[in-house]
C-alpha cells in the first residue's frame, strides 16, 4: 500500500504569523491581525497591521476544491462503523480562515461535517438564500458532536513517507496532486439508514454570514453550537456550504463479515449425495439398488462407484431394451415394447446401439442410472426453453439458408452437366469438340498455357475454332451448299485438313485484278504526283561521305539490317506444326467436366470456415451447428439447486469450505443437452447432421486468470472416445477444487480478491507450521477459473488443484493456503464492528466502536480514553490516544487497512 504522512493542522501565507493560540473551548477573537514590515536594502521600514479574513467573510467555497467524499453522492451500502469524509484540494483549507494559531499541535477547523439522518434534520433551499439550510430539530444538542473537539476532525495528508521535517516540507512544496485535506464525521452511523452529509460553518460568525444576518465585526468568535447549553429550545439553523446524501447498507464491513466465515469440513453422507430409487424402474426391468445420485459439486475425495455400483443383471436388461430396435427384423417382430428410452448421445457417438468396443462414454453414461438421470435434466430443460434456443438457433443461421439453396442448386447443374459431358461431349471427334469449346478456350490451360496460346503456334491457328468459323462453315451453311454443288449436305472435316495441311490457302492471279485500280485513280488525278514531290521537299538531305565518316560502324550497321529483311525471303517457308488435336480432346473433356467446374465455382462463392462443415461432398448442403455460450450451470441451478450441489441445506450460513467437481455428472448432463437439441433441429426442419456440440460451456469461465483462447468446458462430443468424465477441457480427468462461501461476504462485496498461494513452513517458538509464502512465483499462485453463485448467499470458485495436492502432508509438503482479500481502495477510515477472536494481544488496527466512548449522538468522545488497553507495534512513538492526541495520531490509528485472511486447505477437507 502507497505509505501516507499525516499532519494535524497547516497554514500557509500570513496565516502562519498568526502569534494567538487556539483556546480550543470557549471563545476567541473573530478578527486577527498581522503585523506586516517592508525591508529595502536592509532597512526596515515602519510596518502596518494587516486584518486577516475570517469565518465571518466566508458565504460559500468553489465547489471545484473538493476531491472527493466517502462514500460517494447517492451511494448505497456504505459500511456503518466506517466514518464519512471529505476531500479538499488545498492542504490548508479547513484551517484557511481560523482566526487563532495552533495549540499543542491541535487547531480547530473553520468548517465541520456533520452526518445527519433524514429523521433528524432537513435541508431545504430558501429562494432568498443563496446557500442551503440545514435544519436541526430540538432538541438539537443530542444529535451534533461536541465542538471542543472539533480539532481531531480535520488533517492533512500527504502521500508518501518523509524523511523528516525538511522532508516533508518538500513534499508539501513539491507535486500538489499528492497532498490534500480532509474531514472526517466521527458518528457511529446506524445500519439501513439513509443520510445527509453537510459541511457547515463551525463558528457563530459563519452562521450568520451564511444566513444573512447582522455581524458584531468586534465581537467574540464562539462555537456554532453547544451542546451543553441545553436551555436552547429552539431548532438549529446552520447554512450549508457543501452537501451530498448516501445510505448506509447492513450491519457489518469486510472485515467482520470475514471473521463470521467458519471453515467447516462438509460430511459425504449428506451433502452432495441424495438417495436414489430405482425399485420399480419399469419396462420389465429388474429392481435394484444404486449409490446415491450425484450433483454437479460433491464433497472432496469421495470415491464414485461408477457402473460397479450398478447391478450386472440390471445393466444388460437395460442394454437389451436400449437395443431392441435394431434386433427387430420383421414387421411381425414389431410390438408396443419398440418404443423404448432414448440412447443419449447416439448421434455423436455414430451409433445405433450400445456396445462396449470403441466409445466406453456412450455404454457407461447409458446403463447407469445415476448418469441417465443426469442427461435427462439436461433434455428436460432443453425442452422447456426450445422456442428461445430455437430463436437463436435461427438467427445464428444467418446465410446458410441461402447457401444451401445455391449448393442444391448447383448439384442439380453438376448432375444434369455431367450427363451432357458423358453422352455428348465425350462422344464427339476431337475436330467437332475444339470447334464446339472455342469460346472457353481462351480461360482454358494447356499446360502452362491457354489452349489459344497453344493453338497460335500451330497449323490450327485460333480462326478455325471461333464462333464466325464455325457459322460460315456449318454443314449446312451456304459454303458447304456451293461446295456439294447445291446437292445434299456433306460433313466438312476443314479443321482435320487444316490440321494435316490437306488443305491450303490458294490465290489465284485473276483475284488480284481488283489492286490496280486504286493505282491507276491516283495517277490519272495526279494526287501520286503531287505526293511524291511532297515528300521529296520534306526530306532534308545530308552529305553521306560526311555522315558515314562520322559514324564509322554505319556502314556495317545498315549491311546487317538489309541482311536481316532479306534473308528470310531468301529462305523456303517451314510448316507449322500440328496441334495434337487428340490430346486436346482430352484436355478440353478434363477441363470442362462439370464434377470440376460446378464445385469450383460453389466453392469460390460460398467459402466455409474449416472446422464448420468438410462433407465427403464439397457440393452437399451445410449442416449447421448452432452454439450456445451460457453456461449451463445457471439453468441446472434454475431447475434445481439440488442438481448442483444436493444437500445444500446442510450447509451452515457463514460457511468456508471446500468441495470439487463431479466431471461424470458434468459431462453426462451436457450429453443429455446436446442430445435433445439435436432431436429440436431436426424436428423444427434445422439444416443439421444431429452431430453438432451446440452446448460446451457448463461453468462461468469469464475473468479466468490467466485469460485463455478458449474456455469451453468440454471438446466436440463426436470426438469423444474415453470414459465419461475423462473428456473435460481444463485438467483432463482431474476434478477440480471448489471453494465455497455461504454468508454475506461476496454478496456485500462482490469485488473481493479470491486466490490461492502455495505455503510454506516455518519455525514459531520451537514448532514447525505452515503459512502463506510471502514472495510467491507465477506458479506457485492459482486463480479462480471459474465462478458461480447460488441464491440468496452461496459463491463457488473453481481452482485447478486436486485434493491431496491442497492438502498436502505434516512433514514434507505444505499445500496450498486460500486467501480471502480485501480490495484496496483510496484511504477510508472508521473502527472495527468488534475485535477479532484470534486471542492475539491487541493492536490498533483490532481498535472497534466497543472499545472507544460515544456521546448521547454516537460521536467518538475523545476526551474519555479508551477503554482496553492496544500494542503499538512498530509505530511512532507519538501515535496514541490519550488526552495529548492530535488529529494525525486518530487518523492513523482509524485508517482501515485492506484485509486479508488465509485459511488452509486442510482445515476445509474432510480429515
């Protein structure tokens, strides 16, 4: 915890020179002056009086300088034994305008708190005042704290230890954010009551500036009340300058709340266990007697029977019956009895019947009675809530009702094209199937080119496969017509004679008379004439023996380039080479076979994550499995709490104890969820193989430290294949230590620190004992991974412990310690509800209201001692509470440390 220094009084500036002693009882001067000098250049000139302000200049302070109060505005359940309080920015604020100097480290304060109850006081805003008034009924001297020790209501804190006075004051002239002023309202405030909390003027001359009223500026300055004077009969008014409201909550703060908490070892025979009858189970089944039935909680280190505890006889009449529909044959076999009980996780587990070979789970959950109960809490509430979990189910489904409608789609296409591909496609020559594909060939590859590509390299070329190709030259087309003479019909193979050069492009010379005629046009209009002048009086000329002789290499330059157009004409063309039409048959058939085309396509528009949905099919529907994150042991709770933990009645309130999980039950109880929501899907027309795990979660795995990808309780059960209970997520088949807490500790505070460190041993007087490691590793601290409650009292917390590893032993291994925390918080301060029972001698922070005097109004009289006699370990030696106290010394004695308690895990198991 951050260390603070605590000052009981401050004064800055002139307040300081203040030469006057606070009286403390009684009255004083309302007005002080100061005599004030000028010193230049080492001469002091004639000083003047300077008249300070006082509590009669006050009318009201920037709200702006309070920090913070205790508890905050409007707030509920505040501990009644603690005291209320405000912060001020200004270190000196509640002495800025008392008009006297500090008296044995003791000042009285100009402004005061005052808590009052609702029945006590009222506040109201008059239109002609600008501040507040609090109004006090008489008598009003039984309900306000003495003023004479208003003094020990006001300090200064600074955070932080100093290293003596030029220490301290560094820190008050350093960081002003880390020093502040503070009152306090030392009221024994009642339980369940609601208040007012005001800061007022705490002398007579501040009453009447607030309210207004005519001020003697040389009269006396008196207290704002006396609560001796009991001849006042009238109600007290009192301007108020700061004001804010809060209730108090029940009896008792954290600490008390903690030393109410019993560590108690629970007894195995009665909780949870309950009895279970099974004498008259029906179906013709046999009677028999069966361990008690189990919860989801159980006492730590009970030995669960398993299927032993289930008679033999009893287990196979009960497999025979589970299987009896899959040994009925005929119609004639059928009979009222083949409506039998349901084989929990059938569809999980891809069977139809029970056997003992590859799934031990399905065989043990299923002729166990205990279990088979167990599974059919989880289908019993299923049932109950099927139309929201049905509504979630639907909206989780969000597109996959249209993507299943495009997959059935498309199965239609891949059915219908694979015919076509089969009967036509795949029948047609290898010509016809190149001029049919043309259109594609360009998205098609030929190995690591497109079938275009590859076609431009070879007698083919694209032309012979486009669609313009193929129209002029159809078998009935008008080339065809002229090339049979305008007889009948005859099939062309032009690709085939392209292909093998049969045929040729041939051009006789009569079908070149048509060029001249462009020729002869342009010399007949002399157009050619004027051109070729044209040209010749752009072109600039150049000498060529000077341009050669500047470019020595032109010459060769220019051979080559002639050389290089030349010789290919001087050269007899080569024939292209053939497209392996044959091949591309094969090519094309492959490319285009629908069973490829249809589920590429699918798959690129409808794209799965892959845990989802990976059928033998890439084109078959989705099954969709919805999930359901709330942990279940909330509606296992809700059916029952017996289901969770049985025989809780026989849990004492303000109970400490340990108990562990019962991972068959758990896993028997989410079988039977998973089951009967898969019998909902098919039965509401859900898109579903009945295999989805739509349950997973059974605890509340939220704030698990350390955080986690993945909390859920229990793996897919379609992958389940060891005996139930093996198959948990956190600690494989390890239960788990449960630490319960029945009481009004975590109900009052929810935010408490729970956890568990590993002991050690240590020597005190001569004997070995165990105790909290005080610097313990990573590993050698656990936190709750999971958490639960049940009304109106009980919290678990899950720890991943065993038993004997808590445990421990007496020689060797001193276990674990689980420690109960309170959240540290800003400073707050009070007394205990009641010392402690540890019969340790008694310290300051063991101080509580039974041992302190309290006035007619519940106020701390500090004048009347203490009434037991408190060990001042390790504290200075000026921190008392006696009649020479300061406001320091009672803020340090009242400061309420955060608590902690540590309890072992011996003391919580069964011996």
């Amino acid at each position: 915890m951050t260390g603070y220094t605590f000052l009981p009084w401050m004064r800055e500036g002139l307040a300081s020179s203040i030469p006057k002693e606070d009286s403390l009882i009684g009255a004083m001067d309302s007005r002080v002056q100061v005599p004030v000098s000028l010193q230049v250049n080492n001469t002091v000139t004639a000083g003047v009086q300077v008249r300070l302000y006082g509590p009669g200049d006050v009318t009201g302070f920037d709200q702006r300088q309070v920090l913070r109060t205790d508890p905050p505005h409007l707030a509920t359940g505040f501990e009644a034994n603690y005291f209320a309080s405000i912060e001020f920015d200004r270190p000196d604020f509640p002495w800025m305008f008392t008009p006297a100097a500090a008296k044995g480290n003791r000042l009285r304060p100009w402004i005061i708190l005052l808590v009052l109850s609702k029945q006590e006081a009222k506040l109201e805003i008059p239109k002609s005042q600008t501040l507040p008034i609090l109004t006090i009924k008489s008598p009003y001297q039984e309900k306000l704290p003495d003023l004479g020790e208003s003094w020990a209501c006001a300090h200064t804190q600074v955070n932080g230890e100093a290293a003596g006075d030029q220490g301290l004051k560094g820190m008050l002239k350093g960081d002003p954010k880390l020093n502040l002023s503070r009152l306090i309202c030392p009221r024994y405030l009642l339980p369940s009551t609601s208040y007012i909390a005001c800061v007022v003027p705490a002398f007579d001359i501040g009453v009447k500036a607030g309210l207004g009223e005519q001020i003697d500026e040389n009269g006396s300055l008196l207290p704002a009340w006396d609560v001796k004077n009991a001849s006042d009969t009238t109600d007290l008014r009192l301007p108020v300058y700061y004001h804010w409201e809060f209730a108090t909550g029940e009896a008792g703060d954290f600490e008390s709340l903690v030393w109410a908490l019993e560590p108690r070892r629970m007894d195995p025979d009665l909780v949870g266990v309950r009895p279970l009858n099974v004498t008259f189970p029906g179906y013709n089944l046999p009677s028999c007697k069966v361990p008690g039935l189990e919860g989801a909680l159980c006492v730590s280190e009970g030995t669960s029977p398993g299927l032993n505890g289930v008679p033999e006889n009893f287990r196979e009449a009960l497999k025979d019956l589970l299987n009896k529909p899959q040994t009925l044959t005929t119609i004639s076999d059928l009979s009222d009895s083949v409506i039998v009980p349901p084989i929990y996780g059938r569809w999980h587990a891809a069977k139809k019947s029970i056997d003992s070979t590859s799934r031990p789970w399905l065989e043990q959950l299923n002729l166990d009675p205990r279990l088979r109960v167990a599974a059919g809490v989880g289908t019993k509430i299923v049932q109950e809530k099927q139309d929201q979990l049905m509504a979630s189910a639907w909206e989780q489904i969000g597109e996959i009702d249209r993507a299943n409608q495009a997959l059935r789609q498309a199965q239609l296409g891949r059915a219908v094209g694979t015919a076509i591909h089969k009967s036509h496609m795949s029948n047609l020559p290898a010509e016809s199937l190149l001029q049919l594909t043309g259109a594609a060939h360009s998205r098609l590859l030929w190995e690591e080119q497109t079938i275009v590509s590859k076609e431009r390299g070879t007698t083919i070329t694209e032309v012979p496969a486009s669609a313009a190709f193929r129209r002029i030259t159809r078998p009935n087309g008008p080339v065809a017509r002229r090339v049979n003479g305008g007889g009948s019909s005859q099939k062309l193979d032009l690709i085939k004679g392209i292909n093998s050069l049969k045929y040729r492009l041939k051009q006789p010379l009569k079908s070149l008379r048509g060029a001249a005629v462009l020729e002869g046009i342009t010399d007949s209009s002399g157009v050619r004439r004027r051109l070729e002048q044209a040209n010749k009086e752009a072109l600039s000329k150049l000498d060529a023996k000077k341009t050669l002789e500047g470019f020595k290499d032109a010459a060769i330059i220019i051979q080559e380039a002639i050389l290089r157009t030349v010789d290919p004409l001087l050269r007899d063309p080569k024939d292209p080479p053939r497209l392996p039409i044959e091949e591309g048959k094969k090519i094309l058939l492959d490319r285009l076979d629908p069973e490829k085309t249809v589920t590429n396509r699918m798959q690129a528009r409808i794209v799965i994550p892959d845990p989802m949905w990976r059928p033998a099919d890439p084109l078959e529907p989705i099954m969709a499995a919805p999930e359901f994150p709330t942990p279940m042991y909330r509606a296992l709770a809700d059916h029952s709490q017996d289901w969770l933990l049985p025989g809780l009645e026989h849990v004492p309130p303000n109970t400490l104890t340990l108990l562990e999980t019962n991972p068959r039950f758990i896993e028997a109880f989410m079988v039977g969820l998973n089951h009967e929501m898969s019998r909902e899907l098919l039965w509401r027309r859900y898109p579903t193989d009945q295999r989805g795990t739509y349950f997973r979660q059974f605890w509340d795995a939220r704030g698990r430290i350390p955080r986690q990808a993945s909390t859920k309780d229990i793996p897919p059960i379609h992958e389940w294949g060891k005996a139930l209970g093996d198959h948990m997520s956190s600690t494989a088949a390890q239960e788990q230590m449960v630490l319960l807490i029945r009481g009004d500790l975590l109900r009052r505070y929810p935010n408490a620190t729970i956890y568990a460190i590993k002991g050690e041993w240590m020597t005190v007087n001569g004997k070995k004992v165990r105790q909290p490691k005080s610097s313990p590793s990573t590993d050698e601290q656990k936190f709750p991974q999971f958490s639960g409650k049940l009304e109106p009292d009980i919290t678990f917390l899950g720890f991943d412990l065993s038993s004997s590893t808590a445990r421990g032993n007496d020689t060797t291994d001193p276990g674990w310690f689980f420690i109960l925390q309170q959240q540290p918080t800003e400073p707050r301060f009070g007394l205990d509800v009641s010392q402690s029972s540890t019969g340790m001698p008694l310290t300051w922070r063991d101080l509580s209201w039974n041992d302190v005097h309290l006035s007619e109004g519940r106020y701390v009289q500090l004048s009347g001692g203490l009434k037991n006699s408190f060990q001042k370990p390790g504290t200075p030696a000026n921190i008392d509470w006696n009649t020479a106290s300061n406001s320091a010394a009672l803020a340090y004695i009242t400061l309420q440390r955060p608590f902690r308690i540590a309890v072992h895990a011996s003391d919580l198991l069964p011996l």
